[in-house]
C-alpha cells in the first residue's frame, strides 16, 4: 500500500519508507507502515507490549512466535551493537520540519 491513505498525511514523519512485505509481496511507504530502528532503546520493551497485544486480540501460535524471535534478534543486536544503542530523539536543527509539523497538528 503505497500512497494515499485516507488521512492526507504521513503516518511516519521521520523516515521516508520504501518496503516491501516478503510475505506477500505487499509494497509500503510512510503513508502506511511506522519504522522502529533496532538501535532504539525503547524498543525491546515496545516490541513486548506489542507481542502482548497481539496474544490478547488472538494472533496465531506462529504470529507469536514471530515476534518472540524478532524480539531476541533485537536483544541479540543491541547486546552486540551497545555502542549504537540510543534513546529516540528528533535533532532540533536537522529535524526541525519534524518538529514543526508535530506543532502544527498539537495546534502550537
């Protein structure tokens, strides 16, 4: 799903997407996915809560396992890559359109 997406704005601000969904082939663009970098501190526990959710709404056994493996990937990387490891943030010189049109729609 690329393009247009009923809200007239991206969903991701921060990065510009382009993937594609090795299941079916699916092409995504920032209009309809989010992007999380393995190197987010906040994303171990991100990835939890979102395995929770999943088993709540009834995923699949192997939907669940799925993420219980991505989760130990990003355990894996950030174990490896401490160096990159980070808390999120926007640089506000080099990020200031971001910022700027979070105000916007906050009405700032």
């Amino acid at each position: 799903m690329i393009g247009h997406n009923g809200i007239g704005e991206a969903i991701d601000r921060k990065f510009k997407i382009d993937a594609t969904a090795r299941e079916h082939g699916t092409d995504y663009d920032e209009n309809h996915a989010v992007l999380f970098l393995a190197k987010d501190r906040a994303l171990f526990g991100t990835l939890g809560y979102y395995r929770s959710e999943c088993e709540r709404l009834g995923a699949a056994p192997d939907q669940l396992r799925g993420i219980d493996l991505l989760i130990q990937r990003v355990e894996r990387y950030q174990s490896v890559n401490a160096n990159l490891v980070k808390t999120p943030d926007v640089d506000p010189v080099t990020g200031a359109h971001i910022l700027e049109e979070n105000r916007q729609e906050r009405g700032e």
